[in-house]
C-alpha cells in the first residue's frame, strides 16, 4: 500500500513538475484563436486586432482560426476538448452564456468546460432598417412593427448570433413576436437588409457603424446607456422610448479546462497589454466600443460576467421558445 501510495505520490510530483516547466516555457510556438463564427464578422473583426497586439506582447504568432456553426457551439466544443496547454484559446461573445439555454444536448458543460482569461470588449448594438422603411424614430417604428407584425421581417446571423439575441430582445421589448428570418451569417444578412428584402435587424456596431454613417442604412437607436462618440446622432433606446432594452454583446477569452493556472495568468496580462494598445483603442473606437478596462480583462471577471449572463438570459430565451436543438 505504501509503495502505491509512493508511486502516485512521485507521479504527481513529475505531473507538477512538467506543468511548471511548460508554463515557465510558455510559449514556444503558434498559437491558436478559435472564433466560432465566420471570418469577416464582428466577432472575427475583435479577435483580430486583439490577436495581432497580443502576438507581439507573447513573441509568438497567434493565428485566428474560424470554426462556425451551430451558433457557436461548434467552435468551443473545438476548444473544450483541446489540449490544456495554452496553445488553443476560445474567443466568444455573449452567446457563449445564452447557448446553455439555446441548446439543450450541447456537447459541453459551459460552465466547467473552460479556464478563463478575461473580457475583451462589450459592443452596443444598434436597431436599424432598411434606409426605405417608412418610421422616422423609434416609436413609430414600434407602433409600426404591432401594426404589421405578420409581415414586418427582422433579420439576423442564425440562431445564437448577436443579431439574433437582440432580435429576441426587441421583439421582448415590445411585447409583439415578429417574423424572423435566420442567414448564414452577418454578411448575408446585412446584404439583405441593405437590397430591402428584409426591414429590421438589431445587430452590433461593429457591423452597422459603416453603413449608418454612409447613409445606406435607417439607424433608430442604439443599445448603450448613453450615446456613441462615433455616432452622436443617434439616440439611445431610453431617449427613443424603449426604456431597459440595454444589451452590449460582450467578449471573452477562454483557454480548455486544466490550462495551468500561470499560462492563464499569462494570458490574461498579455491581453491587458493588448487592450491598452493604441491600436487596438483606435481602432475599437471606430469601430462604436471600447476596450475592457484592466479590472475586466481577468479571469474572475469573466467568470463572473458568464455566470449572471447565463442567469440572464434563460427567462428570456425561455419565453420565446426559441431553442436550437
């Protein structure tokens, strides 16, 4: 018995041993960023610019790998069960909580599944129409909207995609469900909505900024407690009279579970390095957001931001009946 219990004693110690050194070594080669969603899209679009300055920060290239599908699902289930050795990381926004709901069999725990590093960036969203709609503000849109509520469309990404929770949330906003039609992806359906084959779309800014500010899109509101520096003119959902309807779709960085608890740690101050590039803050700017402050880009952070959005959510989605499974 007390052989046994040596061995295992000496195998932990070797396990300890190995993990201390990686993590001392770390990291020595590329790394991964999985995005769960298509390249080209919002989500890729934050994932870049954070890829890029936390490369130079870490001295090794992190490469973004798009892996789409099943709102997202697809690619954290690619994650969860990689490697727990710092070279492949998760970057997900809200629809890492409101999956849990969404998708009643999903092939992980999303809670338990993951280590966490820390929030990105939280990205209003805007309510914008094809530029030809007839409501002029938000509150005609919303009498709008109950008046025609069988034939007013509203797009999004696909179940589980940032448009299609905001599109939820509206429809929840207003007390009236509305006909909506699921693309495969951002693009396509901003390529709708800007033909005028579908009216409405709740989507983030950093899909619509260009398209409002060019005037190619109606844009009603946004989804933030005050107004936008990049877009002064449009107002808020309270100044527009629908008081409460706030969402930002957050981001975050996760690594598979069983990651070193210092490869994490590394990570999370490599992206705290990243979010204060000026790059990075310029480009978000233009983009309609803002960095995660120091505070937020941690682990704890994220963790806490996961688990009262999972809270969050569930009534709503529940109420809808909207599941993906």
């Amino acid at each position: 018995m007390n052989k046994i219990l040596a061995s295992l004693s000496l195998a932990a110690t070797i396990a300890l041993t190995a993990f201390s050194v990686q993590a001392q070594d770390y990291p020595n080669r590329t790394i991964t960023m999985v995005v769960p969603f298509a390249a080209g899209g919002p989500t890729d679009t934050v994932a870049r610019l954070v890829a890029e300055s936390m490369s130079k920060d870490l001295g090794q290239q992190i490469v973004v790998e798009n892996v789409g599908g099943a709102g997202g699902t697809l690619g954290a289930g690619r994650v969860a069960s990689s490697d727990p050795d710092g070279y492949t990381m998760l970057l997900h926004h809200i629809g890492m909580a409101t999956s849990a709901t969404l998708y009643r069999k999903l092939a992980y725990d999303t809670l338990n599944a993951f280590e966490y590093v820390g929030l990105v960036t939280e990205v209003p969203m805007t309510i914008v129409a094809r530029k030809d709609l007839e409501p002029s503000d938000l509150k005609s849109l919303v009498e709008y909207a109950k008046t025609n509520k069988d034939t007013v469309t509203v797009a999004n990404a696909g179940v589980g995609a940032a448009s299609h929770l905001c599109g939820m949330l509206f429809m929840s906003a207003i007390g009236t469900p509305l006909v909506t039609v699921p693309y495969k992806g951002t693009g396509p359906a901003m390529t709708d909505l800007l033909g005028g084959q579908v009216d409405i779309m709740c989507d983030q800014t950093t899909n619509t900024t260009k398209q409002i500010l060019g005037g190619t899109i109606k844009a009603y509101a946004v989804t933030s407690p005050a107004r936008l520096d990049v877009l002064p003119d449009v107002p808020t959902t309270d100044e527009a009279g629908l008081p409460g309807m706030q969402v930002a779709i957050w981001h975050g960085i996760y690594t598979p579970k069983g990651t070193p608890a210092e490869i994490n740690e590394r990570l999370s101050k490599s992206l705290q390095v990243a979010l204060k590039d000026p790059n990075v803050v310029a480009r978000f700017a233009e983009l309609g957001t803002k960095p995660s402050s120091e505070a937020d880009a941690t682990p704890a952070a994220l963790k806490a931001k996961l688990e009262s959005e999972i809270t969050r959510w569930k009534p709503i989605i529940e109420a809808a009946g909207q599941y993906a499974d």
